[in-house]
C-alpha cells in the first residue's frame, strides 16, 4: 500500500510540473464541465476537520458520480495537510485542497508509469467493489 502511496505524489508531482494539475472543489467542477475527456484522474482529500462538512459531502458525491459515469479513475485521501504540503505553493498553502484533478497533456503522447499504477489500482479496487479506494501519502 505504501508504494501506491508513492506513486500518487510522484503522479501528482509530475501533473503540477506539467501544468497539467487542478486544484479546488471549484475548479475541478469548472474543468469537468468544461472539458471532461481530459481529465484522467481525480484525487478527493478530506480529513477529521472536514468530515461533518455537508456541502463538501454533497460535492464529493457529484464529483464521484461524475468520475464514474464518465470512466475516471478516482481515489480518496485522509491527509489534506500532507496532500497541501505535495501540490501546495512554497509556503505549503492552499486553501482549497479538497479535490485535485491531472488532466492529459496537449499533444497526448506521454506515457506516466506512476498514473499507470494508479489507473491499475483503482481497476483492481473496483472489481473488489471499492470504488473510492483510499490511500495514504507517504510521509516526507
């Protein structure tokens, strides 16, 4: 389980390098809506603090529900501080990091072995009927 872990922040890493990274409940709704065949993976982040939240469970619904009827690979994580501190700017802040989205590259001719073991974890995931698996960020 570790290394899944790893690979999330080196394909989250690697999207943020690229440009090819979306961050914020918001903004991802706008990039789904806008453009859905480019999204190719969607991470959800919540943590004790934002467990009780309503409208953030109603948007995680949605965004589940989309993810799913439009075939993208989606996970969860239970760190939003650790999430902050891979994707975040140099100060670790965000202030909205419960939702990041890696969209394809332009010319589409990349191949990122780290987003490949993810799609294949949630594949595996889904045929045991977990359908937002969750993984846990490795430690600095």
């Amino acid at each position: 389980m570790e290394a899944i872990g790893k690979s999330l922040k080196e394909a989250l890493k690697s999207a943020q390098c690229e440009d090819r990274l979306t961050v914020g409940v918001y903004e991802s709704a706008k990039i789904m809506n806008d453009d859905p065949d480019n999204v190719c993976f969607c991470v959800l982040a919540t943590d004790e603090e934002w467990e009780c939240d309503i409208a953030l469970q109603i948007h995680f619904t949605l965004i589940q529900s989309y993810c799913f009827d439009n075939d993208i690979s989606i996970v969860r994580v239970n760190n939003m501080q650790r999430l902050v501190e891979i994707v975040g700017d140099e100060t670790g802040q965000l202030e909205d990091a419960h939702c990041c989205l890696i969209t394809n590259p332009a010319d589409g001719s990349w191949e990122d072995p780290a987003l490949e073991k993810l799609h294949l974890f949630c594949e595996e995931s889904r045929s045991l009927n977990d359908w937002v698996p969750e993984i846990t960020l490795p430690k600095r």
